[in-house]
C-alpha cells in the first residue's frame, strides 16, 4: 500500500465536495494541500448522450435501482464527478426560515443560511427561464392549478444557455446546467486542488483515509483515474467527508475511529416520490422544454409537493402500476402524457437508518410512517384534480382500485383514491433528495456541531446533506452548499489560528 501526503482530504465532489473544495481552493497559494476523492468516473462533454440504458450505469449508484433494506423503495444517488448535482434538474431553492428554526441547531441561523445560498445562486446563474423554454406539460400544470385556486410557483434554476434538451435527469448534453462539475470543480482544480476520480474510501483511520484506486472497466464511459489502481494510505491533518447522506454514514459507520460516535445513521429522511401520469386528448410537448419549471409546496398544510417533470419510457413504464392492455395503452399514449412528480415530506424518526453490512456496504432502512402515507394520498388526489382541470382525459392513479380513473369519474377522487391501496411493495417509489445520518445538534444529540466538527474526532468534519437534523421540505441543492461553506469557513478559520 502506497503512502501519500495532505493537509486536507476531501471525500465526494457533489454540491458538499463541490463547494468544499473550491472555497478551501485559495489555501493552496499558501502552501495547503488539498485533495478530493471521488468514487465515480469523470466523463467528457460528448459522453452525456441522453439515452436511458447508455447513462444509467455512468451516472448512478447500483445503476439508479439502489433499493431500501425491504426493496420497498428506490433511492437515486449520483456518482461520478460532480456527484448529484449533474443529474438533478437544477432547481435552486432557499431553505425556509421555520425549517430551519426546528431544527433546533445552536449556532445555525437563517439569516446566514440564506446569505450563503444567495451567493452560488449568483454564481451558479440561478434565474428563472423565460416562457419560450417552457413546455406543454408545465403550462397544463400551471393551467390546472389556476383552476383550482391554487399557487404554483416557478422553480429558479442554474442554467445558463439551456437549449430545452429535457435531460436534466441524464446529465445535460450541452452542459448547460451549473453544477459543481461546471462551475466549483473546474475553478478548484485551476487553483491547484487535486481531484481522484474512480477513488473508492474504504475506511478512516486516525488522520487518514485508506482508499482503492479502480481502474476503468472495458467500455465503461468516463476518463482513466488520476492515480495508478491500486490501495493508497493517505494521510491528512483534516478530513472532510461530503460523500452524501449514505454515503458519508456508511463511511463512518464502518471505520473503528469513527463507529462509536453516538447517533451515527440515525434520522435518515429522504423525500418518497411517485410519478403521476395523466393522458390527454393531443399530443403535448413534454420531451422538449426544461421538464421542471413549476412546483407547487403544500408540505407545511399536507407534508408533500408537487412538481413538473419528464421521465424517459422505461422510467415512466416501471412508474405504472398494472400489466397487460391497461399498461400497454398508458405507454402507446407517452406522447398525450401529463406529468406530475409528488414528493412526500417525511420527518425523522427511530426506525429509519443507515447501517453497514457485514462486507460494510451502506443499507438503508425505511418504513412508510402513516404521516408519509396520507401524505403521498392527498398528494395523489390534488394531482389528479390538477390533471382534470388542465383538460386530461383519464389518470393514472396508482393509490386506487382500479388506478385508472376517467374523466366522469372526478367527482369520486376521494372516494377512488385511499390510503388503504396504498401498500409499499405494490407501488413503485422512489427517493431522491437523501438526508439525515450526521445530522447537526448539540453534544449528546447531534453526530456534528453546526460547523460539521464530529464530536470526539478532532481532525474529521462532515459537509453534505447527512448534516440535516430532520427533513428540508425542498431540494437540498442549495442549502447543501450553504452549510459546505459554513464548514469550509471554520477550516480556514482554524488555519489562521
């Protein structure tokens, strides 16, 4: 095992990693060095091609179908260079004020979470897109809510020359979207931060990281590793871990300095979503546009949100409950489809955690809490009223028996739509937006402070979502990178003295 020489070692590239890196960049004009390790490939420009079964294996974890301990769910994690922020759809939202305040952090405000999140909107061109860029599927969404009375707000996004490709999900192919493999890696790296691609960190050890260098698999997309394959013993005076909510407590949870720390896997929280489908009377611009451009958030009143989408075929097949004609007929119509995404905002609780198996590869364990499911229920039942009033024909419903319901049949959604059809396992959900793990608090109940210090591990920090004490209601994009720079601040702040 090869041994090799940092200051700062910095585990993910994502919006933690991302971020991390590019404002600790400046400290190595001043003789620190600074290294990030990524697990994933880094991949060129051309590589993004947009289609499902070419991207799915580049992009994700365990190729997008990373499920729960009971396989009840699917939980979407990005892994290569730039992490989750190449497949996301770059909506930029700022945490709001009461999620903040119950979370109940000492020394977190805000004030300064919203400040920070202010400035990479500015650098990451946060805006909102003009009507020319919006599709079918987000004016029916608008039209349908208008309807009904309701408020549905346009998302802010960090794109800047999108060309409506609708592929946010596969990595846009015309890099348009600003993540920190556009924007926050590029800018480090030019100021001397190494980055290791294909980097695997199998455990921490006291001021170190022991990590495995692969080599890239025959046909696999992406770039050649930085470093030779093979194991590394990288020593470091400071460890910064922004692997990702499973990620970074999988990490800890399997290293003997870090296992004891109380708390660690516990309060995993995520968002349960599910893709709605409703089929209109013409074909709809759904594959052209940027395919997320409103949302509307019911998460303080019913605990969930609603947002435009577009999911690719095999997505949107697997979405669908049901087999044969009924199935067949959904799909034949892609083309007339309506989208919604619902997204159920869960809170933390014992039973949902991240431990490590026997080999010490993260496993997630989640139960649907009846707050979760009468949450997804109403969530399912606004979405349809939203379908009806923009003019759909029949929806696809898949909390009812039988989960399509036509237009004559509006009246009775609530009648159609109950909790009782909702039972996990039958249902195909999935979650983006992982949280919880390393969540922040005061010593004895919190994994870090509220600057990502690990009590009782002087020399490791953690900077990524795992941080979140409880659930954000939003994408954690934003709010990512704020606490990032919060931890970021605290490390020069330690140099100095």
């Amino acid at each position: 095992m090869e041994t090799r020489e940092y200051d700062i070692v910095v585990v993910g590239s994502g919006a933690g990693g991302g971020t991390m890196a590019a404002a600790l960049a400046p400290m190595v004009s001043q003789g620190v060095r600074i290294l990030v390790l990524e697990q994933g490939p880094r991949l060129d420009p051309h590589e993004f091609t947009g289609s499902e079964g070419d991207m799915a294996g580049a992009l994700y974890e365990d190729q997008g179908g990373f499920l729960t301990a009971d396989g009840t769910m699917t939980l979407a994690m990005g892994r290569l260079f730039g992490g989750s922020t190449v497949v996301y759809t770059g909506t930029s939202l700022v945490a709001p004020d009461h999620v903040i305040r119950e979370w109940y952090v000492p020394g977190l405000e805000h004030a300064d979470i919203e400040q920070r999140c202010r400035k990479y909107m500015a650098q990451n061109h946060v805006h909102y897109l003009p009507r020319v860029l919006l599709n079918d599927n987000n004016k029916l969404f608008f039209t349908g809510c208008h309807r009904l009375g309701l408020k549905a707000e346009q998302f802010p996004l960090n794109v800047h020359g999108c060309k409506g490709s609708s592929l946010c999900n596969l990595g846009c192919p015309n890099s348009a979207k600003m993540g920190t493999h556009r924007v926050q890696l590029p800018d480090a790296e030019r100021q001397g931060v190494e980055v290791i691609t294909r980097t695997e960190v199998i455990r921490l050890e006291e001021k170190a990281a022991v990590v495995r260098v692969h080599a890239k698999p025959p046909g696999a997309k992406g770039r050649e590793p930085e470093w030779a394959p093979g194991e590394y013993r990288i020593n470091a005076r400071q460890v910064v871990s922004c692997a990702g909510s499973v990620g970074t407590s999988a990490l800890l949870l399997r290293s003997a300095v870090t296992a004891g720390v109380p708390g660690l896997g516990r309060g995993f929280t995520c968002h349960p979503a599910q893709i709605l489908v409703a089929e209109h009377d013409r074909d709809i611009t759904n594959d052209v546009g940027h395919p997320k451009s409103y949302y509307l958030d019911r998460a303080r009143q019913e605990g969930f949100v609603l947002e435009t989408c577009m999911y690719f075929p095999f997505v949107t097949a697997k979405n669908l409950t049901g087999f044969g004609p009924d199935h067949s007929a959904f799909m034949t119509a892609f083309p007339r489809l309506q989208m919604i995404l619902v997204l159920a905002c869960d809170k933390a609780v014992p039973e949902n955690r991240i431990t490590v198996d026997k080999s010490g590869k993260a496993v997630v364990h989640y139960t649907f809490t009846p707050a979760v499911r009468r949450s997804m229920v109403a969530a399912t039942r606004m979405s349809a009223r939203i379908f009806f009033a923009a003019g759909a024909k029949r929806v696809h419903a898949p909390p009812a028996d039988p989960c399509l319901i036509d237009r004559q049949d509006a009246y009775r959604l609530d009648d159609l739509i109950l909790e009782e059809h909702f039972i996990p396992g039958r249902l195909s959900i999935s979650a983006a937006h992982l949280m919880g793990g390393c969540g922040m608090g005061p010593p004895g109940k919190g994994v870090t402070d509220s600057r990502g210090r690990v009590y009782g591990v002087p020399w490791l920090r953690v900077a990524d979502a795992s941080l979140f004490p409880d659930s954000l209601e939003i994408n954690p994009y934003l709010t990512i990178m704020a606490l990032a720079d919060r931890v970021a601040e605290g490390i020069r702040e330690d140099y100095r003295r």
